[in-house]
C-alpha cells in the first residue's frame, strides 16, 4: 500500500514546525501538509523567507527528511474572488505565492477553494447561490462563473509555469462546492493544471456518495483529506443548511479569522451535522473503501488528516484519527 498517510498541521499550529512533525511521526504518519495563507496564518511555513533564499529551502526541506517525513502539499484555503478589499485580493496573492513556493521546493500539490465572487460587479459581499430555482439566480451564477474562469485561467497556467498543480477544496460556500461543479470549472478554463482535494467530510453532510465522486472524477482527483461527517439529531428540525449560528467577540482569545474583521461564527448547541475525528462517522471499513477508490486514481497519493472535532483535544483527535486511518490502510 503506497498511499501517503499524515496530516495537515493547522490543528497544531501551537507548537513550532520541528514538534508539529513529532507528533505526526509517533503518530505513524509521514506525509505533511501546511498552510501558507488564506483564511489561518502559517506559522509552519514562513513564505516570504522561503521564497526569496533557496538555503532557507533546503533547511526547510531537511526538517521533514530528517524525520523520514514528506512535504505533500501547501494548503491556503480562502476566498480569492471575494469582492471585500480586505479579503480577496489578499487572498489571491497569497495563492499565487504559494504556487511559486511549491514550483521552488518541488510541491507537487497546492490545496485551496475556487472562491465565490458577490452577485453582480457592484456587490460589496460575497454571495453563493444555494438553489437557484428563482431564475434571477442564473443571472447571478452567470456573473459569478464569468468571474471565476478569468481568475482560474490564470491561475492554471501559473501552475503549469510552476510545475504544480491546484487541487480545489469541493467545499459549499464556494462555487466549487460538488464534483459536477468541479467539472464545470475545469471545462470552462480547459485547465490542465486544476482537479480536485477529495476532503470528503463536506462531501457526506451533503448527502453524497464519495466513493461514487472519486470514481466520477477519476485523475482530477489530485490529492486528499482525511475528514469525518456526520449527521446528528437536530437534523431533525434544521436540515443541514441551517443559519443558527451565532457571532463570536472579537475579543475571543480562539477565534479563527476568514479576513481583515472577519471570523468564524459559533455553531449552534444541537446542530444538523458536524465534524468528527476519522472513524466516529463513518467506521473503519468505510475508510477502506475510501482509501481504495483513491488508490484506483493514484496510489501515491497522499491522504492528509484535518482534525476538526471539537469534542476531542488536538493530540487525541489527531490520535484516534490516526489510528482508525491506518487500521483502514491494514485491511486494504
């Protein structure tokens, strides 16, 4: 079984690069994946050093492989095509670094979201059409998809100038939110340097198949995330899109920034769904199936957990993560 195994260290954005990696490896894990902008700091990958001294690349590269780690992917997932000054432009840039840095440290993959742009050239906010049986909101799709081939044409050669590819986080609240509007964006941009991140957890609270989208997909799917779903009782009286939240102070000590003056709101106490540590949604024979499907695609691809269940501390839910992760990979 060839497929990388590890995980993306937001979750232990506390500690320094060198104890982050430590963690992973007692873990069992040898695939790394670390932010570089976007909505969260990157406190494990200093862009600016690394991009103008190729010394500071090679000592970078050297704290994985002395561990026997690999540096699979750079994640800056955000919004580049938010109309917000504070937000989008910043967050375009902060992709297009991030492409360069990868093409100079020989990252293969760069993990980020297509963005959604407002309703039309005048709007100040963002805005994602859920369901647009009210025809004004083809108008609106129509605005935002001539918005996102312009930006994503250029973003796909950028890529292949820089060798990478741009693998999209299929995640709602972006225009790329499915596989079908996955395919969309590609066919639109005759991108060759453009697929898909399989994190399936936002794949389940809507419903689909995922084993099904990895095989509809086939090679668009350039890289994974390693993220549980799942439904939970108060689907009963909210659905799954539900607008219960509530806002966080901008004085809390936690909050986790989306742009300048912008943060996560709180969920609500009974929600419809939520985010789990690999293995409490879905069982460990599901994750093989999981795994298999993406090693169909390409067996070498790496499969990089996203610890977000809030029930568990991050080294216990890293943990159990990597636990059920691995017994998935045993049984393939």
């Amino acid at each position: 079984m060839a497929l990388k195994l590890g995980a993306y260290t937001a979750c232990l954005h506390d500690r320094p690069l060198a104890e982050a990696l430590d963690v992973l490896q007692a873990n069992g894990l040898t695939s790394v994946e670390v932010n570089t902008g976007g909505f969260i700091p990157s406190p494990h990958c200093h862009v600016d050093l690394l991009l103008s001294s190729e010394r500071a690349r090679r000592d970078y590269l050297d704290v994985f492989a002395s561990r026997g780690m690999e540096l699979t992917g750079l994640n800056c997932n955000g919004n580049p095509l938010n109309p917000l000054p504070g937000v989008g432009p910043k967050h375009a840039d902060d992709l297009r670094r991030t492409i360069e840095l990868a093409g100079l440290l020989g990252v293969r993959n760069v993990v980020t979201m297509s963005g959604t742009p407002g309703s039309d050239p005048d709007a100040r906010y963002p805005s994602w059409v859920v369901n647009p049986w009210d025809g004004v909101y083809m108008d609106v799709l129509d605005y935002q998809w001539d918005v996102a081939a312009d930006f994503w044409t250029d973003i796909d050669a950028l890529a292949r100038a820089n060798g990478v590819r741009v693998a999209i986080e299929m995640h709602p609240h972006n225009l790329v939110f499915s596989p079908v509007t996955l395919r969309k964006l590609v066919d639109l941009t005759g991108a060759t340097n453009v697929g898909a991140e399989m994190d399936p957890s936002h794949l389940m609270w809507q419903g689909m198949d995922v084993v099904a989208c990895i095989r509809d997909l086939g090679p668009l799917v350039f890289h994974a995330a390693a993220k549980d779903a799942m439904i939970t009782p108060g689907v009963d009286i909210r659905g799954v899109l539900d607008t219960s939240f509530e806002r966080v102070p901008a004085d809390a000590p936690d909050k986790v920034p989306t742009g300048y003056g912008f943060w996560c709101n709180a969920w609500p106490q009974d929600p419809g769904w939520r985010f789990v540590a690999v293995g409490v949604g879905h069982d460990v024979d599901y994750w093989t199936e999981f795994l298999r499907a993406l090693a169909e695609v390409d067996p070498d691809m790496a499969v990089n957990i996203e610890h977000e269940d809030a029930a568990y501390s991050r080294l216990d839910g890293l943990a159990l993560a990597a636990q059920n992760l691995r017994a998935a990979a045993d049984k393939m």
